[in-house]
C-alpha cells in the first residue's frame, strides 16, 4: 500500500481543458465545486488553485485515494471538503454539509491512475496480481469470487455488454471449465486463458484481448453503469443555474449515458404539436460542447491515458419546474 505524500504520477486527463470550461460558472464568489472521483486530487488542487474563492467538495470510494489527495490538498485548508462516499451519493452528501446548489460538478470515470499503478489493486492485466478490483477494498465481492461463482449465462452476459467481446460465450465456457481444475485467484492466469479462447487472427489487432474481459470485470464488481445512471440525474439536480457539469468518460457505454441525459435536459419537453413552449416544458440544460470533445495530440503525448477519452460540459439554465 503506497505510503507518505503522493508525488502525482500523471498528469491529470484534459486538466486545463476542464478547468476552462468550468471557469463561467466557479470563478464567482462563494462558488461551490464537486470533484465527483476525486483519485490522487489532480484536478482538485487545481480547481483550488484557479479559483481561489472556490469551496470544493470531493468525494471518492477509495478509502486510500482520500487519504492521500488529503495529504496533498492540506495547504488548502478548510476550503476541501473530502468525503468517502461513491458519487451517486453527492446530493445526500451535499445535504448533510448544508449545501443546496452547486456551481461545478466534474466526474473523471473509470479507473484512476493509482489503481492501475498499484498492482495488487488488480486492475491491470499487464501484470500479475490478485483478482480484486474492487474501488472500495471495504466492501462488495471481488473479481476473483465473479469469476468462481457467476453462472456461464451471467459471465457470457457481462463479458458481452460491459467488455463488448465478441467471444464472450466461448470465454465464460473457458472459465467455467478451468475454475473446476482450481479456482481463480490472480490475473495472470485470466489473460492466458483469454488470450488462448480468442481467435489468433483476433488477437493480431486491438491491443491485449484481455482488456474487454478485465473492463467487464471492473465494471460488474463497483456496479460503475447502474451507479453512473443514478450520478448524472442525481448531479443535474443539485447543479444551479448558471452551474456547469463536465463529464469524462473512457468508454462507451459511459458516454453513451452521459450523452443520453445531457440530451435529454437540452431538449423541449412539451408536445410537438404545440405552437409555442411554455416555460415549464424549455430545456434546462445547455450544452457547451459540441458532441464529445477528444483529447488532442498534445494531450495523449503528455498522458497516454486521454487517449480514449470523451468529454461532455453542459450547463445548466433553468430551474426544473
């Protein structure tokens, strides 16, 4: 378990790009902003650093992520507000700190660097380590108790749906089989397996084929989708108006549901037939960008893992009738 003050490994994924399309709505006095994963604080200590008025709360699952982004946002003071809690949980979070509108809100989904860099966390199939992946060590089931005890159906179904593998039938029936010779316990063993059930002309192109299962894995063991459906209408809710939310996301179906409910909030609600809309029925979101923005060239040179990412900035402009 890492130890001592965090020295930041990466650089944050599109920092300035967030910090600028925030600034409109946080650079106000007694603005307040949710950093919704707060990881090793990268984004966190910049936001307290460019908008020195700024509150922030920030809030991660992670027990040892708060305790390190704790030990490098200390100079702030009073001014971060860190709180172990998963981000669909930020209203309730809000509410006990007496807070009722914010003015930011910036999730940066997925796996944090740390996790990924800390190899008996489990999530990188690059390397040998238990099968944990949990984001909480706290609390849930492991990958390694997903893989021992889900049936053929629920593996096949989350391999296909979270991991979009096109061999997830073949490979759950590998697991099934090889879990009666030993149960699975450690990562390097799964990669193998994976490897050997794709197709040797599959596993030519795209990378490591074990990254589509580890992704399912990751995403059944922290519930990321069913947590993430609740997070954005929950985040929405709590944004004032004037208030800016940017969401960066690293696969698609995270950006496909981030998408879907900042459309949905920038859309009319009232009947087509209508000749006018009332103000009841006008969207209440705006959307700052146009589609999902992409990390530039210089972005992926200065942290290779922008390269995925998408990012979504909406604010908010009216009230919910």
């Amino acid at each position: 378990m890492p130890t001592g003050t965090p020295e930041p490994k990466h650089v944050p994924v599109m920092l300035q790009r967030c910090m600028d399309a925030l600034a409109p709505a946080i650079s106000r006095p007694g603005a307040v902003v949710v950093d919704a994963t707060l990881g090793l604080g990268g984004h966190s200590e910049a936001l307290l650093t460019q908008f020195p008025e700024v509150h922030l709360v920030a809030v991660d699952r992670d027990p040892v992520a708060l305790r390190l982004a704790g030990e490098r946002l200390a100079p702030f003071g009073d001014r971060a507000t860190l709180v172990h809690a998963v981000y669909d949980e930020i209203p309730e979070v809000l509410a006990d700190l007496g807070i009722d509108r914010v003015q930011g809100l910036l999730f940066d989904l997925g796996v944090s660097s740390m996790q990924l860099d800390e190899a008996d966390r489990g999530f990188a199939y690059a390397q040998d380590a238990p099968l944990d992946m949990r984001m909480d060590q706290t609390r849930g089931i492991s990958a390694a108790e997903v893989l021992n005890t889900y049936s053929h159906g629920d593996l096949a179904r989350i391999l296909k749906v979270y991991g979009e593998e096109r061999f997830a039938g073949k490979i759950a029936s590998v697991i099934l089989r090889e879990r009666e010779k030993e149960p699975f316990t450690t990562s390097a063993r799964l990669v193998e397996l994976v490897r050997n059930a794709i197709p040797a002309a599959t596993r030519r192109t795209g990378g490591n084929p074990a990254k589509r299962t580890f992704q399912a894995l990751r995403i059944e063991v922290n519930g990321e989708l069913e947590v993430l459906d609740r997070a954005i209408p929950g985040a929405l809710d709590v944004l004032a108006v004037g208030g800016r939310i940017a969401v960066m996301s690293y696969q698609s179906l995270e950006d496909r549901l981030v998408k879907q409910y900042f459309a949905a909030g920038a859309t009319s609600t009232a009947p087509p037939e209508l000749p006018f809309v009332p103000e009841e029925h006008q969207p209440r979101l705006k959307l700052i960008t146009r589609g999902a923005e992409l990390a530039t060239e210089a972005e992926i040179e200065e942290n290779r893992r922008a390269a995925p990412v998408r990012l979504r900035v909406a604010e908010r402009i009216r009230e919910r009738r």
